[in-house]
C-alpha cells in the first residue's frame, strides 16, 4: 500500500479548539512519522485537540518518529524520502495555520508529488484566507506577499509598489508583520499610502479577542490601534 502524506492545519490561537475539526485526530492516527516545524508546541497542540476530541485517552506521543523541519533542508528532505521509501504515512505539521502556507513545508509538499505520493490537504483555519473573507476586499483577484521589508525606506518604498499595482490590477494585496512590529508597520502605511486606500486590519484571528476593521487610510489616521505584539493580518487595496 503507497504512504499518504497529510498536511495538518493547527491553532491560530491556543483557546480556538473548536476551529480544528475532529478528523485530523484520525489523520493523525493513520501516521507514522510526523514532519513538524516545533516538536514542542506540535506535541502541546496535538495533546489538547486529542484530549478535546476523546476525552479520558492521552496522546501517546513514542507512537510516533517526530522530525523538526530544521534549516539544513537537504537533510529534511532526504529523510522525508527515506520515509516515504519506506511506506510510512506521513503528517506535515505547521506552527500556526495551514501547511504550505507561508510555510517551510511546502518543499516536502513538492517532493511528495515529485515520488507520484498522495498528498491530502486537511481542513483548518488560515489566517489569510479568513482575513481576505471578512475584509470586504477583492476576494477573485489577490496577492499574498508575505513580510515586507524592515528597513523603514526600503518599506516605504515597498508599500508604494504594493499601492499602485493594486489600484492598476484592482488587486487586494495581504501582507504580515512580526508582531512586535505591527505598530510601525501601520506608521509607514498610514503616511505612504492614498487617504482613499482601503486597509484592512483582522488581529487575533479565532480568539476571543478577534478584531477586524477595514477603512479608508484617512479614518485610520483619526485613531489608530496599538497592535504590538499582536498577531494580524493586513489588507490593501487602492481605488
């Protein structure tokens, strides 16, 4: 029988249980090895979905071969071969979302389909997909840019581009930040851009705390958030 290689979404937010549904505790079951970006915080989440899934049974985590998708990624990758030559099922585990994501995974991914080897999305939540949702934004033409630059020139310069490629193509563009930045992303945003821009701002998506508003630059600038340290997704587009 040929190994299946299933690609596991995880919590956006550790109180967000609910948004994980309960196959991916029997896709996890079906595996072997398991191809993970933290083996720490993956043995913590798979721990409170098995618990909330099947209460009174614990995750037994020696059932499994855990391997870190570490910076060496020829290493990675070759043994995620050697598994795949040895007919073992296979899970790829994200840090925070859904697999292939913005995600180092996406290299196995592509090995898995280079060796003809089944590969099954599962499904979870993303935080760009369920950003671009409650945004009112352009849903059927968008773009997913990843970080811009730090260096504050080099950002302001980067936002511009995103800006005018939006308004030519009338194109959402979505874009992240490490938390810490948030605030002087915003900043640059707020003094680059058009004061008809639409921005979107969906911060602590799936907790409790989950906050999205989109508006038009110039209403930003009459209050703006503080969103350091929290996690969020940002939404652009130019009329």
């Amino acid at each position: 029988m040929e190994p299946v290689v299933y690609l596991i979404p995880s919590l956006l937010n550790d109180d967000a249980v609910e948004s994980i549904p309960s196959y991916i505790i029997s896709a996890v079951k079906d595996c072997q090895v398991l191809f993970v970006e933290n083996e720490r915080t993956t043995r913590r989440y798979l721990k409170k979905i098995w618990k909330a899934s099947l209460p009174g049974q614990e995750l037994v985590i020696d059932n499994y071969e855990w391997v870190a998708i570490g910076k060496v990624e020829h290493q990675t990758q070759s043994l995620f071969k050697q598994k795949i030559k040895e007919k073992k099922n296979i899970a790829i585990v994200s840090e925070a979302g859904c697999p292939g994501v913005a995600d180092p995974g996406q290299s196995l991914i592509a090995i898995a389909h280079d060796m003809n080897i089944e590969v099954k999305p599962l499904v979870g939540p993303s935080s760009i997909l369920l950003a671009l949702m409650a945004s009112g934004m352009n849903g059927q033409q968008f773009q997913f840019v990843g970080y811009l630059p730090v260096d504050p020139q080099n950002r302001a310069k980067r936002i511009q581009q995103l800006e005018t490629e939006s308004q030519k193509k009338k194109c959402t563009q979505i874009f992240i930040e490490t938390p810490y930045r948030n605030n002087q992303l915003i900043q640059s945003i707020l003094k680059v851009c058009k004061p008809s821009t639409r921005f979107c701002i969906a911060a602590d998506l799936t907790a409790k705390s989950e906050w999205i508003k989109t508006k038009r630059m110039h209403q930003w600038k009459k209050q703006t958030p503080d969103l350091n340290k929290t996690p969020s997704i940002f939404l652009l587009l130019a009329e």
